[in-house]
C-alpha cells in the first residue's frame, strides 16, 4: 500500500510525502502507482517549473518513496500558486483513493 500525506501548515499546502508501493499489479504494470506517480510528480515539477520555487525533495525508487516541501522562505505569492498545485494534485490523488483504497491510503496533516 502507498501512503501519501499531504502537508499543511496555515491552511495552505505546502508539501507532500508518499511512501511504498501500491502493490496492485506487478511491477511495471501497476496502473495506480503510475496513476499515482505522475500525479504527484507533476505537482512537484509544476511547483518548481512553472511557480519557480527550487523545492527541497528526496526520492528512493526502490522503497517508493517521495518527499516534497516548500522552503520556509517562500513569498505569499509563490505559496499561493504552489498551494493551488498542490491542492489540484490533492483531488487527483483522492480520486484515485476513492477507487483504490484497498492499495492507497490519504491523509491530510
């Protein structure tokens, strides 16, 4: 099962942390942790691409790992729009819950 939590502080997302594996088919066919990856991953890039703000992460294939928080010296502007991303990515990931929660569990904290 991948657990995913979503990080707020203030009301505002500010991070995201997913850790192991879906585990609902086998490696390199499982649709929920690719479904699941690019969610994620595209929120990350977005935040660093489009927002502009060099987020901290790490990342470890092999546990299924991926770590995400914006730096505490972030402007409110540049919070604003990463909190948006990252709120989309909420509903993405929550819709795949809501069909796959036997693989994935949520949390917001």
């Amino acid at each position: 099962m991948v657990k995913v939590v979503f990080k707020v502080i203030d009301g505002k997302f500010v991070g995201v942390e997913c850790d192991g594996h879906a585990e609902y088919a086998d490696e390199g066919e499982d649709i929920v942790c690719a479904a699941l990856s690019s969610v994620v991953q595209t929120a990350v890039l977005g935040v660093m691409r489009i927002v502009g703000v060099n987020i901290g992460y790490e990342v470890d294939d092999k546990r299924g790992y991926l770590k995400a928080i914006l730096p505490r010296d972030i402007t409110d502007s540049d919070l604003h729009d990463a909190d948006v991303i990252f709120k989309t990515a909420y509903l993405g990931v929550s819709d795949l819950y809501e069909n796959y929660s036997d693989f994935i569990s949520l949390e917001v904290k």
